[in-house]
C-alpha cells in the first residue's frame, strides 16, 4: 500500500477538483464536494494537514485508487 503524503485541505480538494468533483459549499472547517452521476459527497476538512486515514477513506469514496490520487497529487 502506498504512503499517503501530508497535505493541507485546499491541496486535497484541487486534486479532487482535477477528476471532476466540484465544490458546492462550505460550512465551517468543511469543504463538500459532488460530482454528477455519483451518488457520494466528499466531505474535505479544511485544516492544516488532513489525517492519513480520513484521506484514504475521501480517496475510496471518490471510487479512485491512492496511485491515482498520488500521480494527480504530484
């Protein structure tokens, strides 16, 4: 299993942005994210540096791989 690098909120939803998903509104310390045709929302943390295992899991319910993530992330 690849290493997830520390990254920020913001980092995180522009390479979400990148495969489509689109930001809908913020509340609070939270950024939401949707994407057509996909019945999940991603909800992003925005804080300095997003947990290893929230990450893993956003990058699962966006129905991506981590090397995918990983190779946009770079």
């Amino acid at each position: 299993m690849p290493t997830l690098p520390a990254l920020n909120g913001r980092k995180v939803v522009k390479v979400f942005e990148s495969f489509g998903w689109e930001v809908v509104r913020q509340r609070g310390s939270h950024i939401i994210l949707v994407k057509n045709n996909h019945n999940a929302t991603l909800s992003v943390p925005d804080h300095k540096e997003v947990a290893k295992g929230t990450l893993r899991s956003l990058i699962r319910a966006a129905g991506m791989t981590v090397e995918e993530f990983l190779r946009a992330a770079k």
